[in-house]
C-alpha cells in the first residue's frame, strides 16, 4: 500500500511534524553524539498512525527503530527529536 493511496495521510497535515525512518547506522551515530541509548528514547508505538504511513512507504518497521522527529518552531525556526519504535 502506497502513501499516496491512503486515505488521510497524517503526515501531510499542517500540524504534524515530520516524521523520518532513520537507517540503523544513522541511528547509532545519533545516539552515540547524543551520549545516549535507545531506552532513554521517548518511545512511539507501532500503532501510531504516522508510524503507518512511514510503514506504507518503507515497509514493516520493526519495534527498536529510531524515527527522527521534525517540528517547526516560530522561534528555534526547527526543532529535532527522536523517538524509538516500540509495540502497540
């Protein structure tokens, strides 16, 4: 199922951040720039809806993922998190 065959994709709505699958190397040099483990991750569920759209494009995305996180911000102009895949 393509993104663009979904009904509402969440993704495209004003208010929703982006969302990003990061590959598994990326998410290592994230997290060892941060000083950081995946466990200390704010977590995301599987059932998430942005989570499913990210699936539709990229396939299953297995719980322990890191999805890069991209809000716009009035005064930061962008803001980055990161939130690991969890089940649910």
């Amino acid at each position: 199922m393509a993104a663009d065959n979904i009904s509402f994709n969440v993704l495209k709505h004003r208010l929703v951040p982006e969302h990003h699958l990061l590959s598994e190397e990326e998410a290592d040099e994230v997290l060892a720039r941060k000083g950081m483990t995946r466990d200390q991750l704010p977590k995301v569920r599987k059932s998430d809806p942005g989570i499913k759209i990210l699936e539709s494009i990229h396939g299953p995305i297995d719980e322990g993922r890191v999805i890069k996180v991209v809000r716009k911000s009035e005064t930061a102009q962008e803001f980055v998190g990161y939130r690991l895949v969890t089940r649910g």
